[in-house]
C-alpha cells in the first residue's frame, strides 16, 4: 500500500450552482495543500423527481429538492472546463456520478476513477455500469453495514471492476465525536487487506488526524470559504485555514511513522544523557579514611564527571583514599 494520504477536498454544493464560485474553490485549494478535488455531479431530470424530499429544508429559494438539483447542474462543457482546470492546478479530479448519465458525461470526461456516495452503495444499476468500465472505485460506508459493503464489493470485482478503497462515514452532519467511528479504520483493513479511509463531516480537523495515525491512507472532507454560506454542508466542512492546517498535520504524522524510534538504541543521545544526568559529588567536606554515608551524597550535572548517580549504592560504607571538599565530583580513584 502506498504510505502517503490522499487529501481529498469536496466541494460538492459549496459553489451554490455558480461556475465562478466553483473555480475559485479549485485556486484555494491548490495552494492549501490538498492532493485532489472532489465533485458531485448532479443531472435534476437523470436523477431525481418532484417528490424528492430535503434532507435539511435549508433552501430559501428551491421550492423542491428537484429545483435545487437543477440550479446546481453545470453542461458538459462547463465540467470539461472544471476537470481541465483541476489538472492545471496539479489536482487530482474526482467526482461521484448520482445518475446513469452522469456516469456517461464523466466517461466522456476521461474520469480516472469514481467515488461512490454513501446512498448509492446498494444501487446496483449504477454501481454495475460503473464497475463494468474497469476503472478503480473509491466506496463510502456512511449507510451502509458491513455485510452491504461486502455484497458491494464482490459485485463491483465480479463485473471487471476494483476497490481501491472503502471509507468509514458517518451520514450525520455535523458528526459529532461520539459517532465518527475510527474503530472501523482497522478493521476495514483487517478485514479487507484494503486501503482505508475516512470521508468526515465533523466540521474539525481532529477526526482526520485520528485516522491517519490509525492507519487511514484518504482523508475527504467537505470545503467551504465560510461555515456561515449558504447550504447543506457549510457548517459540516472544513474552512480553508483547517484545511492547511490538517494538511500539514498529515504531512506530520506521515513522518512521524516512517520513522519509527528504536528505544534499544541509545547511541543518539549519548552526549544528552552527559548534559541532563547526574554524577556522585559531596554535601560536606570529607577527610581521608572517612566512611561515605547516604547522606553525604548529592547528584550533580553534567554526567560522566565520575561516579553515575545511579552507582550511588556502591559507593555508600566506603572510605576516601584522600580529603575531598563539599561539591567534588566522587571520582573511582578516590575510594580506598
């Protein structure tokens, strides 16, 4: 498996159905550090219907949830534009088709990959066109329990098709800390031997971080400039200060575990252990032939300027071969 996270940013609805919008959120997050930029490519006619009910009734200008998928469409073209912008800012492009035919406008597009929204795991009409292209698909678990996945799985690798990786989610937006579920990022890779991942709707960066020391290798989250923006997702995503922040927390992390500390090896801090340890040294002005008590002992810095404090024991009933004032180094010649 490949070492380094895969930062996926979302912008799905965050664009409110303006191109301009959408395009500046693809400038933003090239330079916050994200490896790729995901969409959700919705078609209103090809997917949905008067009847579709709101998930969150937060549309002051959509009298249906149909309505509010139609303003959020771009043709065509317009994606061809967004996909070639991606590409010119060294993004990755994603996007999750909710539609037959936004499955054929992607492979139009020369999609590289899809993701598989949470909803649409047991839709086997789409999930089985998609898997019938052979390309690598990326499945979210956010509704779905682990029998679902796995019937998921085994009918996308029976069609041609190849999960590149499953990801824990939480359909709850905001997820809050008690229900984000990092327990299933092991075990999705003990199960599977699969990459795992974490598709968050927290609204904070702690959950992704969690995830990579756990083992999580993608990261995806929703983006927005602001958490007060109009929309569904503003107050579940991530603003883009978060966003390099947790990019750069990553990045950490990642180092951190390629270079794991061998605690049997004590080489590199030899001349520290010299600079914070003690050594043996007086409380009181001793004469030759004096027996050394407990209480005439005191541990001083640096280490090595004789007897380790450690050693105490050792020294403690003998005697001095010579006088010593109070605040000498008890060197190993000094005993008789």
């Amino acid at each position: 498996m490949n070492n380094r996270t895969e930062i996926i940013a979302e912008i799905a609805q965050a664009h409110d159905g303006s191109l301009g919008i959408l395009h500046s959120y693809i400038d933003a997050l090239a330079t916050a550090g994200v490896d790729t930029v995901k969409f959700q490519m919705h078609i209103a006619d090809a997917e949905s219907s008067a009847h579709e009910p709101f998930r969150v009734p937060f549309s002051y200008e959509d009298p249906t949830r149909f309505d509010y998928w139609k303003r959020m469409e771009f043709t065509l073209e317009q994606w061809e534009g967004i996909k070639r912008h991606c590409e010119d800012r060294q993004l990755r492009f994603l996007c999750s088709p909710f539609s037959i035919e936004a499955f054929e406008w992607l492979e139009k597009l020369g999609a590289e990959r899809y993701k598989i929204a949470s909803g649409e795991v047991s839709n086997y009409l789409l999930l089985d066109r998609i898997s019938a292209s052979g390309k690598p698909i990326l499945l979210s678990s956010g509704m779905s329990a682990f029998a679902e996945i796995e019937a998921a799985m085994s009918r996308i690798q029976s069609r041609a098709g190849s999960v590149e990786a499953v990801f824990q989610c939480t359909t709850s937006y905001p997820t809050p800390p008690e229900a984000v579920g990092l327990n299933v990022i092991p075990e999705i890779i003990s199960r599977w031997n699969i990459t795992a991942g974490l598709s968050d709707h927290s609204g904070e960066i702690w959950a992704s971080l969690a995830a990579v020391a756990l083992g999580a290798r993608k990261l995806e989250f929703h983006a927005v400039f602001d958490k007060r923006m109009f929309g569904p997702d503003a107050g579940s995503s991530l603003n883009m200060q978060q966003i390099s922040d947790l990019c750069q927390g990553v990045r950490a992390i990642e180092t951190m575990q390629a270079n794991p500390a061998d605690k049997d090896d004590d080489s590199r801090f030899i001349s520290l252990r010299n600079m914070f340890g003690k050594s043996l040294g007086l409380r009181r002005d001793l004469e030759a032939g004096e027996q050394i008590k407990a209480s005439d002992l005191e541990s001083k810095k640096p280490g090595g300027m004789g007897i380790p404090a450690s050693e105490y024991e050792s020294v403690i009933g003998r005697r001095l071969s010579k006088p010593l004032k109070a605040g000498s180094f008890i060197q190993p010649n000094h005993l008789a």
